[in-house]
C-alpha cells in the first residue's frame, strides 16, 4: 500500500513562495487519510454481516429442511431421536468350553402402531387382545384413540405371532426387525449366563444389553464390533452341567431341601466345569427380583456365589492343614479332645455329645471332632488363623467372572477373639459361600498354590502363591480320603474314582431373635477326586434336607450332601476323561500237577 507524506515538499516550497500556511497542507492531508481509512473500515463491517447473514441463512434452511424430513418420515421413539449414535444391534455368541452355543441372537420382530393410520381402532384393540392375552383391550382402545401418534405394543414376536397380526389388516399396525437374545438350552446354566434385555430401541434395531451374569460382566466385549463377532468362551462343559443340574435338581426334591447348590471345578486351572444353584429360571424369560421377603427366596438368587453360609464342619481341614504346615502336629500326633472345654464361658462340645477321647490329627478329621480342631486353633492362634484363611480367600468376595460376585461377601466377627478362634475352627462364626470353599479346598490340595475360580477357558494351570508344601498338601489329601474309608462320608464311595472329602452340618441361624434353628441345616459335603492326584473338586450343599426313609428324619450332610454329590461324581467323571482305576482281584492260589 502506497502512501502519501502528509508534508509534500514541493506543495510546502510554492505555499511558502506565494505567503500561505504550510501546516494547513498537513491537516488537509491528514484529514483526507482519516476519511479513506474509515470508508475503508465501513466497506470491511459491511462485508463480514453480508457473509454472516449468509451463514444464518443457510443454517436455517438446513434445520427447516432436516425438520421438514422428519415430519414426514415413520416415527421413532425419543430415546433414538434424541442420540446421535446408531444402535449397535449385534451381539456375540457365549459358547461353552467345546464351543456348543450358550447363547445368540435371533432374528425378530417387533409390533408397534401409528394410531393416525389405524382404520377400526375398536377392532384392532379387541383383535391384539384375544393374540396376546396379556394386552387389556379397554386400555389398548384407549391409548389408539388418545392422540398419540405412535405406540409399542409388543417388542418382540414369534413368526406365528407376526402372521396373526398381519392378518388383522391394519394399516396402522407395523412391524419393525431386530434381534432378541437367545438361550437355546433354557434352564441350563441360568444363573451364569444371567439374561440380557433391550436397552436403547428404535423402530428399525434395538439394543440388547446384558442384565445379570457374565452377559453383563463383559457386555462390553460382547457388544464390541471390533472383535468381528468372536464367541465368549466360557469354562464350562454343557454336557456336564446338564448333568450335575439333573442330579442337584433330583436330590434337592427326594431330600426335601429348601434349596441346593454345586461347584465342579479343576484344581489346577480354576475353571469351573459347571456351577448350579436350584431353584433357577429361564433366561429368556427372568423373573423380576423381590420386592419383600428374603433375597435367597428369589430363583434368581445364586446360590453358590451369592449364598453365604455357615458351613459348619468342611472347614475342619484348614487348622489340621495348618497345624501340619505350622509343624504343630502330625498325621499320626495324639490329642485330647476330652471334655469338658470352655472358651470364653462358652462350652464346645461335639455332635450328639460324643467323647472322642485322645484321638490322632488324622481321627480329628475322620470322627468330626468339634474340641479336636478347636484345641489345634488355640495352638494357632488367633492372628495366624486369620491371615492363613485370608490367604485362601476366605475373607474378600471371589473374583469370579460375574457382576454378582462382590455380593457374596464373607461375614466374619471383626475382633477375632480366642472363642471365635475356636468355632471358626469347625466352621462357625465365618460365612462363606460354596464357591469360596470349592476354591480353598482346590488350593489345597493341588499342590498347595493358590488357584482362582474362573469361568473362562484357560490355556494352562495357574500359577498362584504358595499356600502350603506339597507335603502337606499330600498329607491332607490322604485323610480326606479316609474320611470316605472310615469316616463319616461313606456313602461318597465311588469305584474307581477314589473320593476324598469332608462333611458338614450346619445349623441354620435365625432370620430375627437370634440363635440356631433346631431342625433346619445347611449340609455341605466338599470332595476331591481322584483323592491320590486330584484333578477336580465339587462342592454340594442343600438348604434344610431332609432324609425320611428311616424311622426319624436326618439331616447330616452324610446322609443328604454326600449322596447327591457320589451320582454326580459317578456320572461326570467318565464324562470328563477319568478313567476308573480298578484293583485287579488277587489271583487263585497254584496247585502243582504232575504230568505223569
């Protein structure tokens, strides 16, 4: 840009020949370059609200237009009008350890209705109602006849549903695809798959979203389209836990229980082959939870992860254990157990009063002796109890695989006194749930390392920290075994599996007023098998069993629990590729002959 000098020479030399003012120069040349300078600026403003009322314009005609579009297209709920992000319809499968289905998706429809297109809405009404007998046709009527310009009726149909509606011949009834969740086995597995719903809907899709179990534990990996559809491959053996539900579901009603759980699990990986907890439900159709009464009332309620039980004398295995780890005590180690014992003022005494007199570490284990481990925890201790159970993961929640997991919390007192020493010795004044005790009972005897229940297929054992030597884990495993030979679970003998475990009966305590019910137990029996080299543990325990085929009714785990869980063992185990080992019978003496 050129510019002029305010004071040109050759003006201020002939102002000053002809007497004139040569400032009046460089004011009159100042005052042009001020006006030059604002028209300037004025043409610049001018420009900048041309464009910006072009820019408006354009904005308005867009939003005009974009409204114009929707006012003419097929209506769609708020929740889908108001998002920006599309739906993401699609789901992965859940497949069991073999790659059977657990679940998938299906192809449907769903039925809405536009009321402004809807010719005979008297007819429509009464028509829907006698389809689907859960619709009120009064309140149907109404809602066609109110204004609104559209209306769910029914989120998902079967093809004969969709046909029936079809034939209605309303214009104003509409049909929209999407998919639904699917669980082709139905009772199987409920309580691990938990369910899934429809969380953001549209006309066109819907979303379906995980609501309880492992399918809202990784609803995220089942929704994310970046694994192109890859199947979530649980732990589980579908043919196995068919199994084990069928026999947990037969015991639970010939032995009157309340209710009844069981956990089979691979020592050495952490997997669970199949988990049950009766009663249960049918994922595609889950009931709604309680509103009142107790939460374990509700078959939604799992029991092996989310009960949390007093499960009485399975625990006696974890002070013998200690007490052998400690180097208190040894397998063949004589101890009183005489009574009387008091702790605390509190007298410990044994079932049925029985005195078992100076009896060995392993007779401890094999007659159930309440005082045995009881005295076995005073030599512990209170401190050492407590971080030797906490080791085992007695004391937090299990971080097994479902969003149900943090609610099984265990309950324990928090002053951790000489009594509650004793009692949690034989497995009271500590909660825990099956799944806690199917996880002690794996660390313990496969080797001694720690192992974490999982529902994920694993590629190999874990590796956790050790709990104890392989000596005691060696040592333990041969008196669960006797406790089988000669102790109170005889009825687990299975031939050729040598089974290995421990009872437990439990009293159950009193929802309010405190103190034990007199009649009502949770019997819990905990087996390995093969007891020599242990591949897996399974854990059965049933709510207030009731055995009625002798003259008075039982109720010891021995004669509820440990039965149950013999079938499943004996029908499981050739299923998971145990072979039974059978001992050849001795041969026939020789009698020499002669020839001759």
């Amino acid at each position: 840009m050129i510019r002029r000098p305010l004071r040109p020479l050759a003006r201020i030399l002939a102002a000053r020949a002809q007497g004139g003012d040569p400032g009046a120069i460089e004011a009159e040349n100042l005052r042009l370059r001020n006006d030059a300078r604002r028209d300037e600026l004025r043409l610049r403003a001018e420009g900048r609200l041309f464009v910006m009322a072009l820019c408006f314009l354009g904005a308005f005609t867009v939003i005009g237009a974009r409204m114009g579009t929707l006012a003419a297209s097929e209506p769609a709920e708020p929740r889908l009008a108001a998002s920006g992000e599309a739906i993401r319809a699609s789901r992965a499968d859940i497949t069991d350890r073999n790659g059977r289905v657990l679940a998938t998706n299906l192809a449907t429809h769903s039925l809405y209705a536009q009321p402004e297109q809807i010719v005979d809405a008297a007819r429509a009404a009464r028509e829907l109602a006698a389809i689907f007998p859960e619709l009120d046709e009064e309140a149907l009527h109404r809602r066609f006849t109110d204004g609104r310009k559209f209306l769910w009726i029914r989120k998902t149909l079967s093809p004969e549903e969709m046909q029936k509606v079809h034939d209605i011949g309303e214009p104003g009834l509409l049909f929209g695809p999407r998919e639904m969740r699917l669980y082709p086995n139905g009772r199987l597995a409920a309580h691990i798959l938990g369910g899934a719903s429809f969380g953001r809907e549209g006309v066109h899709s819907a979303e379906v979203i995980g609501t309880a179990g492992i399918e809202k534990e990784y609803d995220a990996y089942l929704r994310d389209p970046a694994l192109s559809g890859a199947p979530l491959v649980t732990s589980l053996d579908l043919t196995v836990q068919a199994v084990t539900e069928q026999v947990l579901g037969g015991g639970m009603r010939l032995l009157n229980a309340k209710g009844a759980s069981a956990i089979l699990m691979d020592v050495h990986t952490g997997e669970i082959l199949a988990m049950a907890s009766l009663p249960d439900f049918d994922p595609n159709d889950r009931p709604a939870p309680l509103t009142r009464g107790e939460a374990a009332d509700s078959p939604i309620f799992n029991r092996a992860v989310q009960g949390v039980y007093e499960l009485g004398s399975v625990f006696k295995i974890f002070p013998v254990a200690q007490a052998l780890e400690l180097g208190l005590a040894g397998p063949s180690t004589v101890i009183d157990t005489s009574g009387p014992m008091r702790v605390g003022g509190f007298s410990i005494n044994e079932f049925r009063n029985k005195n078992f007199g100076k009896i060995s570490l392993a007779e401890i284990l094999i007659e159930s002796s309440n005082r045995g481990t009881g005295r076995l925890a005073l030599q512990i201790g209170a401190e050492r109890q407590k971080e030797f159970l906490g080791r085992f993961g007695f004391l937090e929640p299990t971080d097994v695989e479902m969003v149900e997991a943090p609610t099984g919390r265990p309950l324990f007192p928090e002053r951790w006194q000489e009594l509650s020493t004793v009692t949690i010795s034989y497995g009271h004044g500590i909660s825990t749930s099956p799944l806690h005790l199917a996880a002690g009972y794996a660390s313990l005897v496969n080797g001694g390392t720690r192992v974490r229940p999982t529902l994920l297929r694993q590629s190999g054992p874990q590796r956790g920290e050790r709990l104890v030597s392989e000596e005691t884990s060696k040592a333990v495993r041969t008196m669960l075994r006797q406790v089988v030979t000669e102790g109170t679970a005889s009825f687990a003998e299975v031939e050729g599996y040598h089974v290995g475990g421990k009872t437990g009966t439990a009293d159950k305590p009193r929802a309010a007023g405190g103190g034990y019910y007199e009649d009502k137990v949770i019997a819990t029996f905990a087996s390995i098998f093969p007891a020599h080299d242990p591949e897996y543990v399974l854990v059965v325990a049933l709510d207030e069993p009731m055995e009625t085929s002798g003259e008075e009714p039982r109720r010891t785990a021995g004669w509820t629990a440990v039965p149950v869980a013999a079938e499943i063992i004996r029908r499981t185990a050739p299923l998971l590729g145990l072979r039974p080992s059978v001992d050849a019978p001795p041969l026939p003496a020789l009698t020499p002959a002669s020839n001759g």
